[in-house]
C-alpha cells in the first residue's frame, strides 16, 4: 500500500492548485454498473460525462474551518488518534495509521478499529504475536454526537504490515499482514488476524492459517454466504475467497480458492481490458494455503498453474448491494488502476466487469482503499498516488467527484475510509504523520 515519498512534479503543483481552487476533477472512464442492477453501460460510440455536476451535488472544495483539510461547504471535520499521543494505557498511540472499520457501540458510541502498517521493533501491546513485530491495531471509542475521541486501546500487537482488512458480520475485523516470511523463520508472517470490536485491551493473536499465508491487503465478506474475499498486493497478484466450514468461526478452517476466467485459463487482467465486459468467473482449489516455501507467491503459483487470472496490486475490497469490490492498484494500460465488480453467484461462478480504467493520473491516480456509502450506496475510494492525494467520490450513475484533500503539501496516502453505521460520519486516516479525521455535514445535499 505503501508508495514512496518523493518532491512533487509541476503537474502534481498544478493539480493541487485545481483542487485549492475548488475545479472538479473529472475521470474519461465512467465507473458503470456500481451497486448493481440500476446502472447501465455506455452505448458503443458515446462516452459518460467526465465528473458528477455540481462535484457531486457538494459544490467545490475550500477550505473547512481548523484549516488542515479541503472538503465541501458545509462540511466539518475534527482529528484525532494522532501518532504519539497517549492510549488509555499510558502508552504512545503507534504510527502509519491504514485500513479501517467502523462498528456500532454501546450508548451510541463508534467503535473503530485501525491497522498499523509497522514492521521491525518492539511490539506495542503483549501478548503479542511476535514480540520484534511492531505492526497491529489500535482500537478507538468515539462519540458522535460530541465528535470527540473517548478512548484509544491497543487490540491487536506483534504482528508485521497490517496494511487492510475488513469487518465481519459478527462485529469483528480481520487485520491482514502485507508481508510475508517463510515457515523457517521463528515466527512466520503473513496471516489473517481476527479483532473483535468490543476488545477493549490486547486479544489473544491467533494466525488464520488456512485462509492463506502471502502478501495479504483487504478483506469483504458477503453476508448472504459467510463467503470471505481477499486481495494479494503484488505486481502479479491472485484474487482469493476462502469458503469456511463455519461462517461464525473463521479459526474453524475452510477452503482457499483463486478466481479463475472461465475458458481462459491464465487471463491477464492487468492490461488489454475493456470497461463493462462481463467476464465469467470459476473457482480454483488452493491444495497448500500455508506451504512450506520461502517463496511469497508460493499460493499465487498454485492457483496460476490450475488457470488463475493475474492481477495487478490488488488492494481496497468492500461488500455492497451483492457485489465485491476491488481495487487493482496499478492495474490498466497506463497502470495507474482499476476498479472491478466481482457479483457473486452462490457459492459458484458469478462474473467480473472492469468498471473503471484510469488513463491520467491527473484523473485518478492509484486507488486504494475503498468504502460503500451507507446512504446512497455510492463509492469513497482513497488515492495512494506519486503526489497530492484525494479521496474521491463516484456516483451510482458512474460519475467520479472530489470529497476531501489535505490542506497542504502532504503528500502521504489516505486511507481506511469508513462510514459510521448509521452514514452521518466518514472516518478516514492520513499514514504519516498518522492521523484520524472523522467528517460529518449535509451528505444529504449530494451522492455520498
């Protein structure tokens, strides 16, 4: 998930000038058919509008009071969990803040559970998985109706590069380590993790073997089926979905399996794609989830060898209205990404659509995390690009629009976009320094 820092280019300058100056971004591909059955594609010859009017309904970016972000007129934003900053035990609230849930609490409190992306040194919190691994979670009580944090605990220590993950049904996240070691190290990485939400101290970390060691990004679950999908960050990745023998109990074990192009073994999605063509999809068996291999594609390999399709740097996944979506990082012609529509169906089959291909990074420039909006179903997806990044909005109609920026030259991805429960509140992380925003106003007036 993590891009390198480097100085900005005139036309990165230029684009953070657009955004100061409150100019919609537009995109020249329409994510069509998001959130399923209502959308429609193009017809052949004609192109969608480039940017949703009016920014999405919001009207143009400017300067939110406190100063530190861009977001629409109207809107308000509070930070929070900063790196550094004392949790509830004493200790320092640890750094590269990433992926991110939400989940109801009690008294109407949020609870959010976020991921460090950390690796070597001492872990945060015991008991920890490794005790030289300083990647985890930290868990936050927040209260919306004062928007102020309550109270920070770590949940989850010892591990390495917890970039993504995803909630469960069950009110639980499952934290996964982009990383991975081989069998022959004293401790292994490369794992599942699962963190109850109500954890208010450090759970017991117990490795999801059989839902795959490899370099792991994000998690959904289809609530229909207890079906758990994840995405691999490599050049050349695999899409994965582990089918447990007992969707209330992931540690219960399951099958591992790797999304494969019906008839066409081995397809490569990575460029030569055409936006809104359906793709039939099959499932291939993964025989050794956990092999005795230093190799990190050991599981990529086997899935390939059996016909799996190639992807590149998947990363952001989130369930809605009967689909999963996912992120392809570095994906399309130009590599700078893709958005694709996996709709399930059952436990067999269902179909995969490109439906959104980035030819400028102007545009949009390497998507990573994605959220659904609660309210209207529309996207928020977080930009992990070369230069200013955004999080940006795209319509049920395919129409992309600005949401928020930093208010400064902060070059630092964005990340862990959620929505409270009940819509009224994104939640969303800068990396580095490390900090949580939580932004609430008239989402009513626009597509979010």
């Amino acid at each position: 998930m993590t891009t390198s820092e480097r100085p900005a280019t005139t036309s990165e300058v230029t684009r953070r000038g657009f955004l100061k100056s409150g100019a919609a971004v537009g995109a020249t591909s329409a994510l069509v058919g998001l959130m399923g059955a209502n959308a429609q594609a193009a017809p052949r010859g004609r192109t969608w509008p480039e940017s949703a009017p009016d920014n999405g309904g919001y009207g143009p970016l400017q300067e939110a009071p406190g100063g530190e972000l861009l977001l629409p007129a109207g809107f308000t934003y509070v930070a929070f969990g900063h790196t550094g900053t004392p949790m509830s035990d004493g200790a320092p609230t640890p750094g590269r803040h990433d992926g991110m849930a939400a989940f109801s609490g009690d008294d109407g409190l949020i609870r959010l559970v976020r991921n460090h992306e950390q690796s070597g040194g001492a872990a945060f919190a015991d008991p920890a998985y490794d005790s030289e691994a300083a990647g985890g979670t930290t868990t936050m009580v927040f209260d919306p109706a004062a928007m102020a944090l309550i109270s920070t605990y770590p949940s989850l220590a010892g591990t390495i590069r917890n970039c993504a993950g995803g909630p469960t049904p069950n009110g639980s996240w499952l934290s996964c380590e982009e990383t991975f070691t081989g069998l022959d190290q004293p401790t292994p990485h490369g794992y599942v993790f699962e963190v109850p939400a109500d954890a208010d101290g450090p759970v017991d970390p117990v490795p999801y073997k059989a839902m795959g060691r490899f370099v792991h990004e994000a998690i959904a679950i289809d609530p229909d089926t207890g079906i758990v999908y994840q995405t691999e960050d490599r050049g050349s990745s695999g899409f994965y979905r582990f089918v447990p023998n007992d969707r209330d109990d992931l540690g219960a074990g399951g099958r591992l399996q790797m999304l494969a192009i019906k008839d066409r073994p081995g397809y490569d999605t990575r460029i030569g794609q055409r936006v809104m063509r359906p793709l039939p999809v099959e499932w291939v068996d993964i025989a050794d989830p956990d092999p005795d291999s230093s190799d990190s594609l050991a599981v990529f390999y086997q899935g390939r060898e059996q016909g799996g399709a190639v992807f590149a740097r998947l990363e952001g996944a989130w369930y809605g209205d009967g689909s999963i979506y996912i992120n392809s990082t570095s994906g399309g012609d130009a590599g700078i990404g893709q958005v694709w529509e996996y709709r399930p169906r059952g436990e067999s089959g269902g179909q995969l659509v490109l439906v959104y291909e980035s030819t400028d990074p102007d545009l949009l420039e390497s998507p990573d995390n994605i959220c659904v909006s609660p309210n209207t179903g529309g996207l928020v997806l977080c930009e992990d690009g070369g230069g200013q990044d955004l999080l940006r909005g795209v319509t049920n109609r395919g129409q992309i629009f600005d949401f928020a920026a930093l208010n400064s030259s902060n070059t630092s991805e964005l990340a862990g976009a959620t929505f409270s429960p009940d819509g009224r509140v994104l939640f969303f992380n800068v990396q580095s320094p490390g900090i949580t925003y939580a932004v609430t106003g008239p989402w009513d007036a626009g597509e979010l």
